[in-house]
C-alpha cells in the first residue's frame, strides 16, 4: 500500500513501535506481569532518566496491546494505531480508571479488609492500622488523579479494593485482627514495639490438673501473618536482670505485709499477657480513699498503654445490655478495662457483664454503623470505696469477682507525679519480672492464686459494706432465753474486728444493724453488781471454736499454696528453654527474676508475712537489690567449690584482662569439676582438666546449662569469667586464674 493510502494512524503506527523498540529490554524483564485486559504498573525508567511506571494497555476499538513508560497522569491521547479518544484499558473519559488505581496500590501496599474497614501493614510498629490504610489510598489516588480526584472516583476505588480484598482471601473468610496478645496454640504472643515476644508452655495433665511441663521463649521479628491490631508502648529487651524496686516497695506497702494480697497485686500485673479471658474474674480494689487503688491502676496504664486502654465502669457494661450496645465496641482489641472510683449507681442487668468476664461472644453496635460480634479479651479493674448495688445475689455473680481490701493510708512526702514519673522509668523492668516470674505460675489457671470462693467473695463484700451484718451472722445467734449485755457485745464486735483486720463501724449504725437483724430480741435494763446496766434478751454470744475456725481453715489452706507457689518457682528454672535470643545474657536475667521472687517469698513466709508483720521495713524488702547495684545470687553452698570471689564485680565479664577474682587453685578447680559432673554435667575432657599456664578452664554444653539448676550459682558473681557469650560452638567456656600451689 502507497504511503498516501494509508490511514493516519497506519502512519504513526510504524514509527511509535520503532520507539517502543527502545523500551525492548525493559518490556522483556516484564513479561510475566503481562495480561491484557488488565492494566499493570511495574516502575520504570524512561531515556531521560526519569522514573516511571510501564503500564499494559489494550486498545478498546481495535484491540492492539501496547506497553508504554510514562507518568500516570500522563495518560496517552490515542492508541499507536490513532484511534483518538477511544476507550483504553483501565482509563475512563481519558483518565485512569478506578479498577486500575485499585490494582496499582493492591500491587504496591498490603491492603485487607476486614470489620468493615481497610487496614494496611505499618512495618515500623508491626500492627494492621485502618488510619494507615485510609491516608495510602487517599495518598496514591491523589498522586495518579491529581486535581480531577472525584468523592465518587473515591467510593469507586475501594469498592474494587474491597472485590479485590475478598478474592485474596484463602477460604473466603474475614480476617481475624489481634490486640496486643494473642493465643497461638498453646502459646502467646506478645507484640512489642521492637518484636513479637513468643511464650510456648509444654502442659501436662497431673492428677487432673494443668501442669506446666516445659516452657520455651523466643523473640522474633514482626511479621504481617500476625494480624496485631496494637502493640504494647515499649520494647523489649529480653536480657534485663534489673528489679523494679520502687514499684515493688510501693506493692508490699499498699498489701499491709500480706503476702496473699502481695501475689494477687503481680499476677494482676501480668494477667493482661494472657490471651483470651481464661481467670474469668475482675480485679476488684476496695477500701478508703488514699490507699493506692487508683496509684496501682495507673501501674496496669502504663504497662498496657493509654491506647490499649478503654475505661468502661460497671454501669456502662450493664447498660450495654439493656439498649445501648454501641459502648461495648470501647473494649474491642483493648488489653484492660479499668474503671476507678465507681459510682454507686445499681446495676440495672449483671448478665451482660457476666458474658463479658466469661469467654462468650456477644453482639455489640457501632455507632451509626452496624452490629458486631465480640469476644472480650480486655481484662476488667475496678476500684471502689463502696460496690454498687447489683439486682442479682447467685454466685455465679459472686465468683466474677476478685476482691482485694486495701485499707493501708499511704503517707508519701513526694506529689503523686513524681511518684508515678519514678514507676514509669521502671515499667520495662517490671514487665520482664511479671513475665518470667509471674506469668508462668498463672498459665492455665482459672482464678487468681488466692482468689476466695463465690461463698468468701460475698462476705467479704458484705464486710466492706457493713462488718455488722457478718458479725451479727458469725459472732451472735438467737437464743429466746439468752441475756446478753451490750457493752459485752460492743467490746467483742471491736475485738473481732482488731482480729480480722475489718473496719469497726459506728455504735450508733452498728446497734441499728443489730436490732434489724435480730428484730424479735429486746433490750432491757439488769443488775449487775448492784448496777443497772443496759442487755440484749435473746441474743447469745457465741465462743470461738478455733477447730471451726472458718478463717483459721482458710489460711491454713492458703499457706499450703503458698508452699506450692514457692516450689515452682524453684522448679521454673529448670523448665526453662530458649530459642531465637542472646541465650546466656537472657537466661541469667531469667534466673535472676524468679530467684529473687523466691527468695523474698521465702524471707517474708519466714517471718509469719500472712497479714499483719510489722518489722522493719528495710528488712521486708532487704532481698530486692537496689537499681544502681549489680545484681547478684547467692551461692548455697561455698564451702564446695574451692576460694570464692568476694568481689563487687558484674557476674559476667565481657574482657580479657586478667579476672578481678581470687585466684583458684588446680586442686580446688578439679574438685569443682568432679562435683559438676556428679550432677551430671558433661565437662569437655580435653581442655576442661588442662591447665593453660595462667588460666583454669571449664567448657560446659550449653544445652545442660539451662538443664541443671546448680550450675548458674557455681559460675556468677565472677567466680569465672564466661569467654563465650554466645555460646559459640554450643559450648560455653569459663575461666579463672591459677594460683600456684604452696602460694596460696
């Protein structure tokens, strides 16, 4: 055909491929992104240098595919054959279309859909944000739309994005977002700041209870398969060794030197780290003002986070069952509830707080938007002078429940700020306390440790409210012939409650709960001595039997607990595996955490701590070593294993000067041997019993030294220096300086 027969756009044809020839090697690194009907965006860069996007076209009048380098807004005015105007795949009215903007930002960002809202992966935090999703796609539709960006143009984009959203789906299912903690298995994730902290316990079934048979801690990078929703404010360092000392003074203090109470405040702090709602309870703080309720409230803040928070009260979640379900969503994918100060204000429904604390799923609304489905996961604190009045008294109200009495007036020179800007500084230390020594005593329990009965929890409501009623109830019984004085009654009711650490009420409201409640007994004028002093007839005093005792019972079966408690901690360390961290640098600030857990325990079950020890305060919290100080255990038995270092250094050196230890002698190094390997150690034959001039050596496998639980209090305080923190070839190796014989 003669050139002036051609068409205009058989003219142009010929010389735009001889320009697409130059993009040749470009076009064939893309091949496998080719699909016509599809637009499809790969970065480029054009002759000049400019970065673009090559971008898959199809003609929609005559069909010819083309590619082409260019600018998205830059969209081209004809197709290479001159068809001018005309429709081109993934451009509508001359501009990109909103099928095409959906592919480009599903190929570029990782987008889900899930609760009625786009989220989007934040790498840096390593949570899904539905905030990062939405300023993505407003972003990139701005960037290819520029001024001609429409409110429908947006509709239309996330309508794809939402068809797109539904076929990446592997079963079609919603995606599932997290919280902060999530339950993977058997284990729990932690997301932190830096990481995702990965808790596997190994259970077994003794007697017909959980036991905790192994327990293995690993520390990996985030990933977007996690599906978190938050993360906790901090990051986490798995090598801390140091103790939170002024938080856990501050504990001690506000529990009145009871050690029951003492525990149940830690595993209130740890419980946000379990998944689910397995202690189907709220931690309940009772008692006067200024004795650390809201102080200890604030602690459980600052290690979830203000954004991990929600802050509804008993009435509010009673409320959300009885026509207002939009509150609940407040809790969605929230570690804690906490609640100060409630108001007295009647429960007007119990059932739907009873839900909440129980594992059930229940429907919630949004706002001006639709229902949902919760299962609640954001752990419930209240704190109270007074409980509000509840229109149920069953005891499965009763047992959803924790009640802590805290009656202790705190006297503190310093202004709460400063009080609460000290405990901040501590919150990572104490994270890693309550973690490694708290939470595993807490995994697969159903109750706080020293939780009472529904039966207990009801009383000691009752006590809080009006210590009268259970007086009337434990202490006085109705004997028509009885002839009892009150000032007889009066002295016993304030000597009962000296006794039960209860407050004492007024007489005044203390004689109207007494004439209410035995309402057929009168009160009468008798002789006594020739005085006339005033009587209750037909009420009796009932003596103590200690053999019924029903508190007496209770601590005796709380100390036995106790017994057990302290046994695995001991126990702890040596069930302890590591996977994916520094191992000896995080294994020593573990053991470290749980003995001096231990040893506390131990001190104050020593000296009767069940409520009630007024020693000296110093003493009570002598083995909580101060945050300036290195930390240090004891070794039990010194007399085994040679000269022992009594020096101040750390307990691992770093260095390879000679060590800052007494030296030790080739008779006492060989006899320390001898009694590892009777522990059955495997110490390396070949250089273990060799002598290097200067230096004794020890290799140990680095396997048997989180399997023996003696060997950790042969090697610290500097007895030898650790060569090998990372444990290179699976040995760890000691050493320590020889002392020549006969120069000792």
């Amino acid at each position: 055909m003669s050139e002036e027969n051609k068409t205009p756009g058989e003219k142009v044809s010929g010389e735009i491929e001889n320009e697409l020839s130059d993009e040749k090697n470009l076009i064939e690194k893309t091949k496998s992104n080719e699909k016509v009907g599809n637009p499809h965006t790969t970065r480029c860069t054009d002759k000049e240098g400019i970065e673009k996007y090559l971008v898959d076209y199809v003609c929609g009048v005559c069909g010819y595919a083309w590619k082409d380098c260019l600018l998205v807004h830059d969209y081209p005015k004809q197709c290479p054959r001159g068809h001018i105007n005309t429709h081109i795949e993934g451009y509508m009215e001359n501009r990109p279309s909103p099928d095409f903007i959906a592919n480009f930002i599903n190929e570029h960002y990782q987008i889900i859909h899930t609760r009625g809202e786009f989220y989007a992966f934040d790498e840096n935090k390593g949570i899904w944000s539905s905030v990062l999703a939405e300023t993505i796609i407003g972003k990139e539709a701005h960037a290819i739309l520029g001024e001609k960006l429409k409110k429908q143009d947006m509709e239309n984009i996330k309508l794809h994005l939402l068809i797109i959203a539904k076929k990446n789906l592997d079963n079609g299912d919603p995606i599932q977002l997290y919280g902060t903690v999530k339950q993977e298995g058997v284990g729990i994730k932690i997301n932190f700041q830096n990481g995702t902290f990965f808790i596997q316990p190994g259970m077994e079934v003794i007697n017909g209870k959980l036991k905790l048979k192994t327990i293995t801690y690993s520390f990996n990078n985030h990933t977007p398969e996690d599906y978190f929703e938050r993360a906790l404010s901090h990051n986490f360092d798995p090598s801390r060794n140091k103790i939170s000392k002024k938080i856990l003074d501050f504990l001690w203090y506000i529990s009145n030197d009871n050690v029951f109470n003492f525990i149940t405040l830690l595993e209130g702090l740890a419980w946000p780290f379990l998944p689910g709602y397995p202690i189907q309870q709220a931690l309940t703080l009772v008692g006067p003002g200024n004795n650390g309720k809201s102080t200890y409230l604030q602690i459980i803040k600052m290690i979830a986070g203000k954004e991990n928070v929600s802050t509804l009260t008993l009435q509010q979640l009673s409320n959300a069952g009885t026509g207002r379900p939009f509150q609940i969503v407040e809790l969605e994918n929230k570690l804690v509830n906490i609640a100060d100060d409630l108001p007295n204000k009647p429960l007007a429904d119990t059932g739907y707080y009873k839900q909440l604390t129980g594992g059930s799923t229940v429907s919630g609304e949004r706002k001006f938007g639709s229902m949902f489905k919760i299962e609640n996961q954001a752990k419930m604190y209240f704190s109270a002078n007074k409980m509000p009045e509840a229109n149920e008294d069953t005891l499965a109200w009763w047992r959803r429940f924790c009640f802590l009495i805290l009656e202790k007036n705190i006297e503190t020179p310093k202004e709460l700020p400063l009080v609460l800007k000290e405990f901040e500084e501590e919150i990572p230390d104490l994270i890693n306390f309550v973690i490694f020594a708290v939470l595993p005593n807490m995994i697969g329990k159903t109750t706080f440790t020293f939780a009472d009965t529904p039966e207990l929890t009801k009383k000691t409501y009752e006590n809080v409210s009006n210590t009268s009623i259970r007086f009337a109830e434990e202490k006085l019984k109705f004997n028509p012939e009885a002839e009892t004085l009150k000032g007889d009654i009066w002295e016993e009711y304030q000597a009962w409650c000296l006794r039960h650490n209860l407050t004492i009420e007024t007489e005044r409201k203390f004689w109207t709960t007494i004439q209410s409640y035995y309402s057929k007994a009168e009160e009468k004028r008798t002789q006594v001595q020739g005085v006339l002093k005033r009587a209750m007839r037909g009420v009796e005093l009932i003596k103590d039997d200690p053999s019924n005792d029903l508190e007496s019972i209770i601590m005796e079966e709380k100390k036995k607990i106790l017994d057990n408690y302290i046994q695995n901690l001991i126990n702890l360390k040596d069930i302890i595996k590591i996977d994916t961290i520094s191992t000896i640098t995080t294994f020593l600030g573990i053991s470290n955490y749980i003995y001096e857990f231990f040893n506390f325990l131990t001190l104050v079950k020593g000296k009767g701590g069940y409520g009630g020890y007024h020693g000296n305060q110093e003493d009570k919290i002598e083995n909580f070593p101060n945050n300036n100080e290195p930390i240090k255990t004891k070794i039990s038995n010194p007399e085994n294993i040679g000269n022992l270092s009594k020096s101040e250094e750390p307990m691992i050196s770093n260095d390879k000067e000679q060590l800052k230890v007494d030296p030790i002698s080739e008779k006492d190094g060989i006899a320390l041997i001898n009694e590892l390997e009777n522990e059955g150690l495997t110490i390396d034959s070949d250089s273990g019993r060799s002598l290097d001039y200067k230096y004794f050596k020890i290799g140990i496998k680095k396997d048997q030294l989180f399997s023996t639980k003696k060997i950790i209090e042969r090697m610290q305080n500097s007895i030898f220096e650790l060569l090998n923190p990372n444990g290179d070839f699976g040995t760890l190796w000691f050493r320590r300086q020889v002392i020549e014989e006969g120069k000792r």
